[in-house]
C-alpha cells in the first residue's frame, strides 16, 4: 500500500513538472517593439487652397428715419415695398407750438431790427453834431456808438433764431436722402411722435438695387487678396446657381477676437431679385504663400501653448515652433526656423520626446 501510494506521489510529481516547464506563448514576456516613425521632407511650394466662407447681403446704404421734433403725424405717403427717389416725400407732421415759436421768433427779429436803426440813426446824428466844438461830449458819442453796436448783435442773434425756428418747421416733412425702397413702417396718421424717442424709427428705408457682400476673412489667407478680386459666391436662396463679384473694400484691420478681416463685394440688383440679409457662401481661391514650406498635415502638432513641428537634425528630434497658412487634404504651409528639404516626423503627435534618437 504505501509502494503504490508513494508511485502515485512520483507521477503526479512528474507530471506537474513537465506542465510547469512547457512556455505558455501567452504569458511569455516580450521586448515592446521599437516605435516606427514615418519620416517627411519640408518642400518649399506654397498650398493652393479654395476655401468656402459664409457671408451675408446688406443693403449699400441704409438709414432708420426718426422724428427731429415733437409733433403729429398727418399723412403717411409710402409703406413697406414703397420704392421711392432722393428728396421724395415720404410723410408730414404737424406742431402748432412750433408754428407759434416761427411766429414769435419773428416779431423779435422785427422788433430788434426797429431798435438797432434807431440806435443807428441817433448815434449818426450824434456823431454828425460832435463836429461843433462843445455840443456832444465823447461820453455820449461813446455810449449811442455802444447802444448801436449792441442793437446791431442782438438784431442778428434773433435773426438766426428766427432761421433756425424756420429750418425745425422744415423737419415736419420727412424726405428720403436717397434712392430705396421702404422697408419698415412702424407709424401711422394720427400718432404723436417725439424726437427723444429712439426705441423705434418711424421708417426704415435701403438701398437695394446695389449691395454689399459682406465677408469675414481669416487672417492666414487675407493678405493674398487684393481690391476688384474677382470671387464666386452661392446664395441659400438660389441653390446651384452661381454668382459673381468683385472686391470692393477691404477694412485693413483685423478683428482680435476672430483673427478675420472684413472684406465686401459689390454686387449689382437691378432687377431685384436678391434682398438684404439673404445668406451667401463665398469661395476664395488662395495661391499660398510663396515664402512658405509645405509638409504633411499630421506633422503639425497644436497644443494649448504652441504649435509645432518634430524636425530630426542630427538624429535627434527637435521641436520647431511654426505659423501655418493655407492647407488641403494632405498639406499645409508652415513657417518658421525651418529649412528646405529638412526632414519632419509626419506621423507626429505630443508624447513624442524631444531629443530622442531617430534612425
């Protein structure tokens, strides 16, 4: 019995041995393989890029008409699609106690321009008596050429006042500064309007049958547009159809908080067709930066601090700080500390150390 029991020891022993020294490929420790970095040379070529942007119509000249006196409204000759030319009537108010101010600031004018030819008159007379030794003293001389001086200033300042009294009763009637169309109307006859209310104009009118395109352009490609460019834009409105224009004005100032510059197009409605507000995309065809180099997209890296590249020099990785420009599906421009035909990591990314061993 204990023979049997102690083979049976031996052979369970044996067996667990030799599982034990069999390899399980599974748990066998490797060596990490050797990361593999797929190299790319700095061309120098710029990126030609085509580049769509939203943009939007505005009229050429707008302006939202407010009442410059206090008055009535009595008649209402336009409303909203109204077309309508420069110095057209548009509406007429009505403000007896503005008539009544004409009125005074008339009889005023009157009455000073009677008092300062009398003062004229005497000073005149006095000054022609002043010739006879002894009959005028200088004071009196002095003081009718003052009282004449006096009526003459004041004679003027009532003049202007009663012009100027004139001139408010010409903002009773309400013309159009230039060719538009009306396309708000918020008042009607019978309203009381005042001219410190600025909450709501009475009209708004635009000028439709030219326009402007306006666009934001980022900075990167901004400085290869110039004036009467010719650029091809798409509206909402009319899907597929092409449109064309030319640049008209160009801002020259960037905006610092979208790094874009406003740029706008002078597009002609004379049959009116389009309308101000209407969304547009606008294609821009930039030919790059001549000065700039060309490499891979993904060889780019842009983190919270900087944006960079991994250029090898001498074996070892570098980090190169660069500006990009233009860019398509596989290129972008760069520029910075980096030479023509010097080699990048093109699959690069972040964890990748700088001062590594490339080979």
């Amino acid at each position: 019995m204990n023979k049997q029991f102690t083979i049976i020891i031996l052979f369970s022993c044996t067996f667990f041995y030799a599982c034990s020294d069999k390899k399980d490929p599974e748990s066998k420790a490797t060596a990490p393989a050797a990361p593999h970095y797929v190299l790319a040379r700095a061309e120098k070529k710029s990126v030609e890029q085509t580049m769509k942007l939203p943009a939007q119509l505005a009229a050429y000249q707008e302006v939202s008409i407010f009442p410059k006196v206090n008055g009535y409204v009595t008649k209402v000759l336009v409303d909203i699609g109204s077309h309508v030319r420069q110095g057209q009537l548009l509406m007429v108010l009505d403000a007896p106690e503005l008539e009544q101010a004409v009125m005074q600031a008339k009889e005023k004018y009157a009455r000073a321009v009677s008092d300062y030819a009398i003062s004229r008159d005497n000073y005149e007379r006095l000054q022609q008596a002043s010739r006879t030794p002894g009959a005028i003293s200088p004071m009196d001389l002095e003081s009718a050429r003052s009282k004449r001086d006096a009526d003459s200033a004041l004679s003027n300042a009532e003049k202007a006042n009663w012009h100027m009294q004139q001139t408010m009763m010409d903002y009773l009637k309400i013309t159009a500064p230039f060719d538009g169309v009306i396309t708000t109307r918020n008042v009607h006859p019978g309203a009381l309007v005042s001219a410190e209310s600025k909450d709501r104009p009475m009209l708004e009118l635009k000028e439709v049958e030219h326009l402007r395109l306006q666009v934001d352009i980022p900075e990167g490609i901004a400085g290869s547009l110039k004036s009467n460019d010719s650029i091809s834009f798409y509206l909402n409105a009319f899907p597929g159809k092409e449109m064309k224009g030319r640049i008209a004005r160009v801002s020259m100032n960037i905006n610092m908080q979208f790094r874009s510059e406003r740029v706008e197009l002078d597009v002609y409605n004379k049959n009116e067709i389009l309308a101000p507000g209407m969304y547009a995309d606008v294609l821009f065809y930039s030919k790059g930066n001549p000065a700039a180099l060309s490499v891979p997209k993904s060889a780019v890296i842009t983190s919270t601090e900087r944006k960079y590249v991994l250029a090898v020099r001498d074996g070892k990785v570098v980090k190169v700080d660069v500006r990009t420009g233009n860019e398509n599906d596989k290129y972008i421009e760069v520029l910075g500390d980096l030479q023509p035909d010097e080699e990048v990591i093109a699959n690069a990314n972040d964890e990748i150390k700088e001062g590594i061993t490339i080979k």
